[in-house]
C-alpha cells in the first residue's frame, strides 16, 4: 500500500520557486518524512528530511503541516539542473535503516 | 555526504550468462545495504536488504538463486545476476547506510542489458 500521494509531474519556470506537495495521511507518530529525487538515469539523491518541525538546507526548505498529514517540499529558485523525479517517502523513526518505499513520485521539469 | 560506487556502470551481455554488479561504499562502512532495480519509467523496486556477514533478506518475488548477493565487507556488496536473460535488463542500483545514518546514500547505478 502506498504511504505517500504525490502529483504525477508539475512543470515550473526556471528561476522561480517550485512547491512539491506530498500527502500522507496514515503516518504515524515516530515516522520522518524524507524527500529524495533522481535525475534521470542516475542513483536518487537525498534532499531533506523532517519529523515534525520546518526544515531548510541548502537544496530546499520542508514544510510539515500541524497534523503531519501533508507537506510540501519548495525549491527556492528552480534551475534547470532540478528536473528530476521527486520522491516522498516516510520512514520509522529507528536506529537501522530499513528498505525505502518508493512511490512513483512527481515527475519535475524546469523550462527556460 | 557519503559516496557509494557501482562498477560497471553500464554492461551488455548475451542470454544465459552471469554478470557481477559490485557496490562500494568509499568513505564510510556500510552496515546495511540495499539493492534496487529500476525498469524504465517505474520507480525503484527493492529487491534485497544484506547486511554485512550475514545473508541477504530478499523481498518477495524476487529469485535468491538467480540474484546473488555477497556482502562480505563493510565497504562491499555484490550482485551476481546468474543465467541472465532479456527481462533482467534494467537499472540496478545499490545504497548503502550505517546505524543512526541520517540518510541512506545511494550509488550512480548500473545500467543492464541483456541480448
């Protein structure tokens, strides 16, 4: 079963900011929400991740709702090295790594 | 952030043989690692979880005798695809991640195809 729901693809100008929403509504308490996105024809990259509070780095802020239902990952200034495939991926709260779920994600593309 | 490698990048064989994928991870010790493949415009499906000195957890569906996988060090893991055939080409790519790791860090990937 999937955990997360995300678009299927979303276009946007390069320059501008791109906002990623992600739903998952069954998550539970002790679960990160982890953003993850691959270029094509190469291995996923990390880009974020959170519990419950906002998170920024320097590849993109991550916006947790209230009830941690949803949220929503923003490229502050998408260029063209964004497009990608952006995964949403919930994952335990545990010492070990367990597998990553991998959804079918949102399919990026940045245009000039 | 860590680095993870895949050797070969990209490999063409002939029907029947076996090819031997490698994964290493260069600047940390990877105590669990993770084998995906990736068939062209799906996502990634995990195929096994090994950790080091032990034997590889396979997900289901997933052939252990035809997918070997050898994780005898905490810096390498190995993939041997044995009788491949044309519906083994795919994407095959590896992570590895250590206890309390942030993240799990992932290889460049190694491209299959089988004639």
């Amino acid at each position: 079963d999937a955990k997360t729901t995300q678009p299927t693809s979303m276009d946007c100008a390069e320059g501008r900011a791109a906002n990623l929403p992600c739903n998952h509504s069954t998550i539970s308490g002790n679960e990160y929400v982890y953003w993850y996105r691959q270029i094509h024809s190469q291995g996923p990259q990390y880009i974020i991740h959170g519990l419950k509070n906002n998170e920024t780095n320097e590849m993109a802020s991550l916006i947790i709702t209230e009830d941690r239902k949803s949220s929503t990952l923003i490229l502050p200034h998408a260029t063209l090295r964004d497009t990608a495939v952006y995964y949403c991926i919930v994952r335990p709260a545990t010492d070990s790594w367990g597998k990553l779920q991998f959804g079918a994600g949102t399919q990026v593309v940045v245009t000039p | 952030g860590a680095v993870v490698s895949q050797h070969p990048s990209r490999v063409i064989c002939k029907s029947g043989t076996s090819v031997k994928i490698e994964c290493r991870s260069l600047d940390f010790q990877a105590t669990t690692m993770f084998w995906y493949r990736q068939f062209p415009k799906q996502s990634l499906m995990l195929m096994a979880t090994s950790n080091e000195g032990s034997k590889a957890t396979y997900e289901q569906g997933v052939e252990k005798d035809k997918f070997l996988i050898n994780h005898a060090s905490l810096t390498l893991s190995t993939l041997t695809v044995t009788s491949a055939h044309p519906e083994d080409s795919s994407f095959y790519i590896c992570s590895g991640a250590w206890t309390r790791a942030v993240e799990q860090f992932f290889g460049p990937g190694t491209r299959l195809t089988v004639l």
